[in-house]
C-alpha cells in the first residue's frame, strides 16, 4: 500500500498530505503515489477528483503553502517514470528496505469461498478452452481443411474474462457460462473428428448403444500417463468380458475399462488391486482395496489406513468430515471471515450410509444428512486402479457432494486430522505452490488462518502426505495436524441470498508416498480436473485379434510434444501463435501477418512452461511430427525475447516411432519461472495425412478394446 494507505483516495487535503507524513522511507524519496479514484467497480477517478488535485497543486505552485504544508502534486506520467526516478535518489534501489517473503493483507479472506457457483463455472470454462486451444492445434497443423478456430476461441475467452461481479450480473454470468461450454464443446468436438474421424463422444451418463463390434477411444487431454477406470453405460455385457482389465456391473449396467498409456506395461503389477466394502450398520462402513482402506463409523471418518505401510492416518480420538462454522464477521460480511469463527462449530455426522455401487472395479457409498434448513447427500467411491501410473501410487477417495444449501451466516468446511506433523502446508496457485505456516507463533502466523489455493493443498512430512484435491473451490487451511478444506459461506450482504440453492461439486483425499516435492500430487490433481474423454465408433471392418489393442492410427502420422529431464517443470499450454496466416479471425483470416518465410507467412506453435517447485531445472523440450525452422522464446503477448538453438535427433523411446526425427530444444529455469516458447514451422510441413490422436502422451489405449 502506498503511504496514502488508500487504493480509494477521494484526493482530499488530508489525504494529500498522507503521501509525506504517513511515508516511512522520507530518508531515501519524498515522492509517493495517490491512488486515487471510486474503486472496486465504483467508477474511477471523477472530475471534482483531479480539480482538488489542480488546486492543491497550485497551492504550493503559487506560494500559498509550502511543501512542508502539502506535497506537491504531480499530474500524467508513469509509473516507469517514478521507478527511475526513485531508482536514481536510492542508488539503484540499495537505500531502499528490503522485504523478503510474502505481503500477505489481513483482511478480506471470506470472499475466496463465495459465488461457489461462478468460480465452478470459471474454472470449467478455463480448462475446457485449454483443451480445444491444444486439440485444435494439432487439427490445424493435420488436416489442410481445418482452420484454428481463433475468432471463436477469442470470444469465448473474453465471455469467461466477464464472469465476475455481484448479483445484479448472476443471470448474465449463468448465460455467458452456457455460453463459453457450447462454444467449447462445439469447436472441441470438431477437432477431434479430424483427429479421431468416425467417432462420437460418450457423456457421463450416456448410454452407449453397442451391438456387434466397437472400439473405444479414451483421450487424455494432459499428455499424463495416467492409469484410471473408465465407465461406460451400456447394455451389452458381452463386450466386457470378464478379464483383468475389463468388467461389468449388472445393477447399474455399466462397464468398465482399465485405460493404460502407450508403453505401459498392461501386466505391470500392484497398479490394480480389488475393491471392496462393508456395513455393519445404517451409520457406519468401510471401503477399501490393497492399498488404502477408509471407515466411518457414528458417520464420522474414524480411520484412513495405508494397508502397504499398515499406517493409520487419522489421530486416535480425532474423527474426519464435514463441520459448520457460525460466520459473523465485525466487517464486510461477504468479504470477511473472522478467525473467532473457529471457536463456534458443530461437527455433521451422515444420518444415514447406504452401498450404492459393489463391483470388482468400484465400490461407492453414499451418506445423507440434515443440518439446519439444508441438506446434503455425499457418494464416497474407490476404484481398482490408481490415477498414478507410479507403482507406488494410492487410490485417490472420490467424494462428490450435492447440497441444498439454506443457511444464514454460516461457514461449511470439510475437515481432516492427520497423523502427519510439519511446519507448512503446501497449496496449489497459478503456475506455482504456495506455502503457509501450520501454527500459530506469532500474529502473522495467526493471521494466515484461511488460505487461498487452486487444485489442491498438500500436508507432508518426510516420506509420507495427504493431500485434498478439489475441481472448483478455492478455499483452505492447516491449523496443526487438520487439513480442512472450505465449501460454502452464507453472508447476508451485500448479497441477502448469497450461495443460497442447490450446489454440486468434488474433492478426493490422496495419500502418496514422498514428501510434497517426491510426490505426483501435481500431476493427480490435473488428472482430478481434467478426466478422461471416452468416444467410440462401431467398426466395420474389424482387425484380427492380435491387433485387437493396436491403436487405429499409424505413428509415422502423430504430432507430440513432451518434455524429459526435470520433474519441476510443465507444459501447461500449447496453442497457435496469435499472428499466424491462417488462423479464422473475421477480416485478417488469411492475412500474411508478420516476417514469412516467402512460402505464405509464418505457422507458429506456442508453448507456455512454467518451473512449479521454487528451484532451478534444465529440461528438454522434445517436438515429433513438426518441420521446426526456428524456436525463440518470447515474452507473454508473443513479442520475440531470444533465439533458441535446434537440436535434432533419431527417436528412441516408447511412444515415439523408432528411427524417426525429433526436433528438440534444451531449456533452463529458475524458481516459479514462466517461459513461452515459440515454434516457427515451414509454411509446407504438416497438412500431410491424419493425425493419430492428440499425442503419444495423450492416446490411452483400451485394455479390452470391445471386441464382441
């Protein structure tokens, strides 16, 4: 905050004057922003604004008041204007304090939890436009009929840029909401009838209507080797032959398929194990496989057990699940929750547990409970297999949560003591972690008690964590040993029926192996938000059954992007370059923007990494199936920074067609560093054939491929 100590100031006089008697570095610099204006959608700066600021200023210009009086006032410039400035009064910023570590702001940590509805729709909307930015991509680079949909994804982008603000704009967010996900699935469905022609997608309660001969397609948007269970509704069991990988629920006619990533061995032992669950009372169960086994007994979690390391998770006496807060902060109320919130709660327990789901590949339970005026039902579901393809990795406990939500000034928490002791909790955020103190040492510490995070947060101590994923909440905290993760709020302003109605979202409890930095949390908690896309195609003209898992493509014809070499760092973004010639944006399609190679413009491929643990990495960035002429890197809006040297060399690894050429490029990075790089691709590469899939890291081949 500037020495105003205002983002709103009203340029008062006395406001004025704060910029030199509230600045506690006037031995460096005497200059200082006002930041001045109705802000917080209010509006902005206003006339009688900047004509108090004339007049101040011409109180000093004209004699009437000194400096000491008033500062004077500068009106225009910049804020790089001010930085050299004060650079040059500092000696290049060395007179200047120093602070190490985060600016964390006490106030304000309510809102993180509130418009649960919207942050959902946003965080849907963001990960499906990333999908069709990829697949799209690759469609673009494969089929010569295939435009990138650029004007289409542009305004989709912008829809979900706009999804923020109160009340008044609800109806517009929902529509703009519906909006974004047509467009998506739209512009996503035509991209992978280039690059899986024939085939139609499987919704998640879609019945599939297969007879004789079939194939499944399963797609992993994140080029992730991913080991997961995949269901299909449908009513021919036959197809489902008993078998390792495969099976069949008669109850909810439904089967199931173990999906394995190419070069996955389908017989690699300990990555399925049988699931099973059991009863004892309408309160009380237990679901468990040979990895982790989970109890609620009187409808509280009493057990969390790590059946390979016979480790119990939960504290003896301490009991896991959902608990509600009474929510009534002294200011702000949407805004603001108080940390004497904490000392008012009551603990929910399931009024009742049924088995819904008993199969060899899944089990799931489901709990009800009543609290106040709401309601809510909880299904808790295990699967055979790991989302890991580590041999090491656990079962992920999938918890998918509906609530009917009707209180007042209340705060809904999921809650999880664990048997784990460390200083810091790690959270997931934007191209990075945070971290944040377990305890309550001093004032700053207390201070952090609710945490801002994305996908996941972690608690972890040397050779073992939990961590919680979620797929649309944003909400946590670590006091001690608990781990709790924040649902819905219920303030009464300035929004009286803030978050009232129906709400349906996920989270999952992942033990693993390894501290926080030795695990896959990353990688799982992706996985937990972008799932498996199944389509399938009847197929005329089978193949013989020793090619019954062969995929359907050849792999002279795919297009591949992944990296080796440092586990820290990610592809989080591939799309095309904003100014290639070919792109369908309205008026410029077909335009020859920028330096072309004289063969009709530049074709461009961008590539958006990131360094996600705090430390330094050399990765290799290896390119199949393009004819790269140049890699740069460049800055955010695509503006040239630095050359990148070219290597090329033979393919020799699984996923890869052997003896083939890879184009690959060697990156270094520094902690939590984002670096995009940009492919520059000869104007007659590409646009030669069908693409298999989206990649070799991205086709999951279908263990059990359907075969009547």
């Amino acid at each position: 905050m500037t020495p105003v100590n205002s983002y709103n100031a009203q340029c008062d006089i006395d406001e004025i004057r704060r910029g030199q008697t509230g600045n506690k570095n006037l031995e460096v610099t005497k200059q200082a922003f006002i930041l001045f204006g109705n802000g917080d959608g209010g509006g902005g700066p206003t006339p009688p604004m900047l004509e108090k600021l004339r007049r101040a200023r011409a109180l000093v210009q004209c004699g009437e008041a000194t400096s000491t009086d008033i500062p004077l006032v500068k009106m225009g410039g910049s804020f790089d204007r001010f930085f050299e400035s004060v650079k040059k009064e500092t000696m290049n910023g060395t007179k200047l304090p120093n602070w190490h570590g985060e600016l964390y702001f006490e106030l304000h940590r309510g809102d993180v939890p509130l418009v649960a509805l919207v942050k959902r729709g946003n965080r849907k909307g963001e990960l499906l436009l990333r999908e069709v930015e990829y697949a799209a991509t690759v469609a673009s680079l494969r089929e010569p009929q295939y435009s990138y949909p650029k004007k289409e994804l542009d305004e989709a982008w912008e829809e979900l840029l706009l999804c923020h603000g109160i009340r008044l704009i609800y109806d517009d967010v929902w529509a703009k909401h519906r909006k974004v996900m047509e467009i998506g699935a739209k512009l996503l469905e035509t991209a992978y009838q280039i690059l899986h022609p024939g085939t139609l997608p499987v919704a998640d309660d879609d019945y599939v209507p297969i007879y004789d001969r079939a194939q499944l397609v399963v797609v992993d948007p994140l080029r992730i080797a991913r080991r997961e269970l995949v269901s299909i509704k449908c009513g021919n069991k036959d197809v489902f032959k008993a078998g390792k990988d495969t099976t069949y629920n008669d109850k909810t006619a439904t089967g199931y398929l173990l999906s394995t990533p190419r070069g996955f061995d389908r017989g690699t032992p300990g990555n399925t194990c049988d699931v099973a669950t059991t009863q004892n009372d309408p309160k009380s169960c237990r679901v468990s496989n040979a990895r982790i086994k989970l109890e609620i007994k009187d409808g509280r979690i009493v057990s969390l057990f790590d059946v390979r390391l016979k480790r119990e998770l939960i504290p003896e006496g301490q009991t896991g699940g959902f608990i509600i807060y009474e929510d009534q902060p002294a200011n702000w109320d949407a805004w603001d929750v108080d940390v004497y919130h904490l000392e008012k709660f009551t603990r929910l327990r399931f009024d009742e547990i049924a088995i819904v789901e008993q199969g060899l590949a899944r089990v799931c339970v489901e709990g009800q409970t009543r609290f106040g005026s709401s309601r809510m039902t909880v299904k808790i579901t295990l699967d055979s297999a790991t989302y890991s393809a580590r041999d090491e990795g656990r079962s992920p406990l999938r918890f998918d949560v509906k609530v009917d939500w009707r209180e007042r000034h209340k705060f809904l928490k999921f809650e999880l003591p664990l048997d784990i002791h460390s200083d810091f909790a790690t959270y997931h955020t934007q191209f990075g972690i945070v971290r944040r103190p377990t305890h309550r040492n001093t004032s700053w510490d207390a201070a952090k008690f609710e945490v801002c995070g994305h996908q996941f947060a972690d608690l972890s101590e040397y050779g073992y964590g939990v961590a919680i994923l979620n797929e649309s909440k944003y909400g946590y905290a670590t006091a001690g040993n608990v781990m709790t993760l924040s649902l819905l709020r219920a303030p009464t302003m300035p929004d009286a029926d803030a978050d009232q109605g129906e709400h349906a979202f996920a989270f999952a409890i992942y033990p693993h192996v390894g501290n926080f930095e030795e695990s896959d949390v990353f990688e799982v908690a992706e996985m937990f938000n972008s799932p498996l896309r199944v389509r399938w195609k009847k197929v005329l003209d089978p193949k013989p059954a020793a090619d019954k898992y062969q995929d359907p493509q050849k792999k002279s014809d795919l297009i591949s992007f992944s990296l080796e070499g440092a586990r820290n760092v990610a592809l989080e973004t591939i799309k095309r370059g904003e100014d290639d010639f070919d792109l369908t944006d309205g008026d410029n399609a077909g335009n020859h923007v920028g330096d072309g190679d004289g063969l009709g413009g530049k074709r461009t491929v961008i590539l958006r990494l990131y360094e996600r643990l705090g430390g330094h990495a050399s990765v290799r960035l290896n390119v199949f199936g393009l004819n790269i002429t140049k890699a740069s890197v460049v800055d955010i809006l695509e503006r040239h920074v630095a050359d990148l040297d070219l290597e090329k060399r033979l393919s020799n690894v699984l996923g890869e067609t052997l003896g083939q050429e890879v184009t690959y490029v060697d990156l270094k990075f520094r902690g939590f560093e984002i670096k995009t790089v940009k492919l520059e691709l000869s104007c007659n590469d590409g646009k030669k054939g069908r693409s298999e899939s989206i990649g070799s890291e991205d086709w999951v081949r279908v263990d059990g491929a359907l075969e009547a």
